[in-house]
C-alpha cells in the first residue's frame, strides 16, 4: 500500500536538482525453496512502484545480496548514469536444475506499469550461460527488441571500469546481445569468467519483465540489478500574489491515487522529492476554506528531462456566488478528475475539475438559471439525475451547495492465472467485447487480473501460455454478464516438472558425486550427478513415469533396488527417486576409491556443483537465503561434477570427482 507522506509547514530551503539523481533497487525477504522462490523488488524513486518476483530457479548460493563484494562501479556506463551499486543489493538466481535443457523462469510483475526513460536493468555473470529477456507493455503486448533497450555489454571486473570489485580474471569476457532472440549470450567456448555483464533501459512501459535463464555448462548463477533516476517536483503557491503558507499539496498517480501530500513552507515553495524521471504526474492543490484556486487547481508535471518545470498555483478570495457540489460513487469512493460543467443563462459555460476529494467549486456565478453536469467516466452510469439545475437571485451571496452526483460502477468480470496453487504473473489477458473489440491487460504478481466498467452482454476471455510454463485447461472462457460482477474466471498452468532425489552414504550423510541416469517417458536417457548436498535433478519433463538407475561407485553398493520408475502428472511436484548406498564387502584387493577421504564427493579437479564453468564469480552475503542450502554457490567452498561417460558406458559406476576451488570474494553468512 502507498502511504502519504505529509509534511505540515515544513520549507524547503534546497533548490530543485539540476540533473536527476541515481538509486539502487531494493529488496523485501527472499522466501521460498528451490523451484518456488519470491520477493518484491521496490523502486527507490517515488512512487513506490513495486515489483513481485516468482522463481522457479533451484536452491543454493541464490538470495537477496548484500552488494559488498560484488557491484556496478560508477566506471561502467550503468554506474556512470545511475551511481555505484557499492553495499546496494542485488539478487543471484540459478537454472531450475544444472543442465541446459532445465532453465529457470523469473517474472517480476510491476504494480503499475513502469514509465520509459528512468530505470535500468543489469545481468551479471552472463558467460558459461544465457539469459532470454521478455518484458510486456500494459496491453499485454510484447516489447520489441528496439524497446527493451539494450545500452550494451561489460565487464566490471574490468580495467577499463575502475572502481569495481577486485575480480580473480582478466575482466576482458564480455556477453552478446542477439536482437533477433532477445537472448544474452555468454562466450562462445562457455568458459566460466567473472564480470560479464549488460545493462538495459527500456523505451516503453513495462508491465512485466522475464528472464529465462539457461545453462550451458558448468553450474552457473546470475545476477540482477535494478536502478532508477529520480527528480524533484516543485513548485509554489500564492495567494493574491503573496505567499501562501500550510496549503495543502498532493501528488497524484496515472490511476487517480494520492500518493503524497505535503505543506507549503513559509515561503509558499513545496517539493516532492526523487519522483521516477521519465514519467508523467499530476500536482494539485486544495483551496482552504473561503479560497478558490485562481487558475487550474490540477497541473500535469512532466519528467520527461530534469528539472522539471514548476507546477505553481493561485489562490484569492472566493466572490459571491459560489456554487459547489462532489462527484462520488455509490460504494463511498470520491472521484477526482473529473471534469464539471456549467451552463449559464447567457449561454456560456465554464468549466473545472473535482479534486482528489471529488470537490468542485464555482465562483462569481451570476444571476440567473443555470445548469450543472459532468463529464461522466465511461466505466460509471449516474445513480439519480446527471444533470443539476440551479436558480441565483439577484444581489445573492449565500452560497449554494451540495450539487453532488452519485455515479454507480458498471460491473467487472476478474479472474486469476495459477499453477500448481501458486499465482502465474505476467499473463497476457484478452477481453473481447460484444461488439469485437478487444481490451487487453497483464496478470499481476498475486496472478489477478480484472476489467471494469462492463455492460451487459456477452464476453469472451483469452489468456496466452507464459514461457515455463504449458496449459492444463482451456485458455479461452466465454462469460455472460448481466448486470452484476463476475468473478472467478481463472485459468491454470502447469510448471515444468523434474525428476529429483537424494542420494545417502552410510550413516544418512549425503553423498556428492554419484551419477545417475534418468529416462524420462519416450525419451533418450539423460546424465545427472549428486551436487555436495547429495541431490541431483533432471527437469523441464513432461508427463510420464521416468526411470532413474544408479550405479554405485567403488567401495560402495546400492541398499535396494539400483533402478526406480517413479511419475509426475507434469502439472504439480516432482517425481523423487532416492537412492541409499552402504559400504560394500571387500571383494579382494581394489584400487578405486572407497568410502571416506577420496570417495564420492573428495577427490581431485572436476566439476561438482561449485565453481565451474559458468559459475559465479565469488560474491556478496546472501541477505535473504533460501532455507537451508549450501551459501553460496558463488564463492564458498563448493564442488564440481565431472561425469565420466565412458565410466557409465562400460557400466563400471560412475566415479564423479569433484573439487573445492576457494573464491575469496563471497561472505558466508546471510544478513538478517
């Protein structure tokens, strides 16, 4: 919820910024477990415009960082425009399982469209990986490629962006941008290198932004940053040409809202600082009692460049007769904006529009008989008469009053998109109208979606199928309305699901570095290794029962079956198959490693899950980790998985080898 900020004769001795000032996203707890993550991502700039983020990326190493290893250096170009990232956070994310046909899908769902020209977004250590970016407009539409903005590639390792972290490499790795795909792409040989960055502004409102991450070797991480620019909104108001002070001041979003309120100073001057550069906003002022405003009461101020102009106001003495009334709703709500008219004998007519209280006040009205109405909101019919008729005496001063109208909401149809009892954001929803027309919009982070101000008749409603995700029911609904809301018209999805487990040594303690072999439902069998948590995954399958065999390295043999069938129904959960081992009899003399010190999970160089190719590049502490995985996965001791194939081949077990490579830049502990 957006809360006013009210400041009550407070003067603003600053001036107005001559250039707009920069400022890092921030982050609200990161929640969840792996394959079901999220957070909200807010904006430092006002209005609050907040996004809510939903994962579906796998655990270990990923959270909210603290951004005190690693950060955007004000010598990159992102920097230079928006300020060094230094101690802001950031958030580090993973594919939904370390192959590359299992990528993560994060969407970040705005709460109201962002304006173009004033926020950026950066992805970190793109290298042994790729990142697919899709964002939508407030129709639901897709941006292009011209629109999402892409300023270019970096590396802030780099020398050539001093005041950067102090990476391990050369910092030379940077990412290619592929317009035709929209797709981010790390080096061709998918070495794992640090730094390799790119920065996007958008040139169009953005409603929804999704990333689609992929692996392609190693077990890579990325980073997102998000950054605004900020500018102040400024301005005066007088009265009879004298400064006004304790006059109230609000400033008013595209929906009508009033998101802050402020006092003039003594000096009459009001400021509301560090709004979104780039978007559009609404200033206006409420008249005290016995002031009308001389002018409009309500200015449009445009951030388009910084500053912006003033928004300034008049006030004077209200001249007999007055004439006044409000435009509300029958549900209590006040309608501001909207535009009144009234007709004068003489035939002229006078206009102005009701203030965020839905007030409206004529002055010096003249003698003779009159009439009043509004400019009606197309989604409202009027509850009563829709025009309001109005006698002033000659010599008349006492004022008339209560020249309401009462205006009543067409009915809405809503609905919400989910999978797996968790909400899909950043859906595209169609509306088709009686007459064929079509409306559009996005769902937002709780998956709702809604159209208002319908009439009777009959609809229809079409969603489309969000990457990640596959249907599982009908993506179109036919609706009658009738006069009254309808809601409860969902849609639901199904999430790529996996085939997941555990593997367990003697005694519980889980084993890294075992391979496994899945084969998923009419498909060709599929490598997977134990991560140093023991667990492995296979994902992005679909609907079937799969077959997971184990082989169990030397010194080892399988307590139970070596090969499992389980099922997923490919629209909730993962299908589990673990797998315990015990020590095996000794059988002779044996020269592979057995359990203990060189066994699975020690060993020499490979590649486990640590800090491979693709991997991240040590990092900062996790402010919100997830649960309680391994922290982090990019910069902690980890392990790499290297699978022997002719090892699986030969049928002789598969001895994964894997290696702790220190990173020296990332904190251990998560931030409270």
């Amino acid at each position: 919820m957006l809360l006013a900020l009210v400041s009550s004769g407070l003067v603003f001795e600053r001036p107005a910024r001559a250039q707009a000032s920069g400022a890092w996203g921030e982050w609200g707890p990161f929640a969840g477990e792996s394959g079901d993550f999220h957070a909200d991502m807010t904006f430092a700039t006002s209005p609050a415009i907040t996004a809510g983020m939903e994962s579906n990326s796998r655990g270990g190493g990923v959270g909210v960082m603290s951004g005190e290893s690693n950060w955007l250096s004000a010598g990159t170009d992102i920097g230079a425009k928006y300020g060094t990232s230094k101690h802001q956070p950031y958030v580090n994310l993973r594919p939904q399982a370390d192959r590359p046909d299992s990528p993560s899908y994060t969407t970040y769902a705005f709460n109201e469209p962002v304006p173009p020209g004033g926020w950026a977004f950066a992805l970190g250590d793109i290298d042994a990986d790729q990142v697919k970016v899709i964002a939508k407009g407030p129709d639901g539409s897709a941006l292009t490629a011209a629109e999402l903005g892409f300023q270019g590639a970096f590396n802030y390792c780099s020398a050539s962006s001093p005041g950067g972290p102090s990476c391990t490499r050369d910092g030379t790795d940077v990412p290619t941008w592929d317009a035709a795909t929209e797709t981010l792409t790390g080096n061709a040989a998918a070495v794992d290198t640090d730094g390799a960055s790119g920065w996007f502004e958008p040139t169009a409102p953005v409603a929804s932004l999704t990333f689609v991450f992929t692996r392609r070797a190693g077990f890579p991480v990325y980073q997102t940053w998000f950054a605004s620019l900020g500018c102040d909104i400024t301005g005066s108001v007088t009265d009879s040409g004298a400064p006004a002070a304790g006059v109230t001041v609000n400033a008013v979003d595209r929906a009508g809202n009033v998101v802050a309120a402020t006092s003039t100073g003594d000096d009459g001057s009001y400021s509301f600082p560090d709004y979104m550069v780039g978007g559009t906003y609404t200033v206006e002022v409420i008249a005290p009692p016995g002031k009308i405003t001389d002018g409009p009461g309500r200015q449009e101020v445009d951030l388009g460049s910084c500053p912006a102009a003033p928004a300034d106001f008049r006030l004077r003495d209200i001249v007999p007769t007055s004439v006044s009334g409000n435009v509300s709703t029958t549900d209590g709500e006040h309608l501001g904006g909207v535009t009144v008219t009234v007709a004068l004998e003489d035939g002229t007519t006078r206009t102005t529009v009701t203030d965020s209280k839905g007030d409206y006040l004529f002055d010096e009205v003249a003698a003779g008989d009159h009439s009043i109405t509004i400019d009606k909101p197309e989604q409202y019919e009027y509850e009563g008469a829709g025009r309001r008729d109005i006698t002033v005496s000659p010599g008349q001063t006492t004022p008339i009053t209560g020249q309401d109208f009462v205006l009543s909401a067409l009915p809405k149809l809503a609905g919400e998109a989910v999978a797996c009892g968790g909400p899909v954001p950043g859906v595209t929803v169609t509306l088709t109208r009686p007459g064929g027309s079509t409306e559009s919009t996005v769902t937002d982070a709780a998956g709702a979606y809604a159209f208002a101000g319908l009439a009777a008749g009959d609809y229809t409603v079409e969603v489309d199928v969000p990457e990640g995700h596959s249907a599982a029911g009908a993506t179109t609904r036919n609706v009658e309305l009738a006069g009254t809301d309808v809601d409860g018209i969902d849609f639901t999805y199904a999430k790529p699901a996996a085939v997941v487990g555990t593997v367990t040594g003697p005694g519980g303690e889980p084993l890294a570095g075992v391979g496994l072999v899945v084969t998923p439902e009419g498909e060709a069998p599929k490598q997977a290794a134990t991560g140093d948590d023991g667990m492995y995954s296979v994902g992005d399958l679909k609907a079937g029962s799969h077959t997971v065999a184990i082989t169990a390295p030397a010194g080892y043999e399988v307590d139970g079956e070596e090969e499992q069938t389980v099922a997923n129904t490919g629209t909730c959960g993962d299908a589990v198959a673990d797998f315990a081992l015990v020590a095996s009899e000794p059988d002779g003399p044996t020269t592979g490693p057995g359990p203990g010190p060189g066994g699975p999970g020690t060993g020499d160089a490979g590649s486990g899950p640590g800090d491979g190719p693709g991997e991240s590049p040590a990092g900062d502490a996790p402010m919100g980790a997830a649960h309680d995985d391994d922290l982090p996965l990019t910069g902690e001791s980890l392990y790499i998985v290297v699978v022997a194939a002719a090892v699986f081949l030969l049928g002789a077990g598969a001895v994964m080898i894997a290696a702790v490579r220190a990173r020296s830049r990332e904190d251990a502990e998560p931030l409270a």
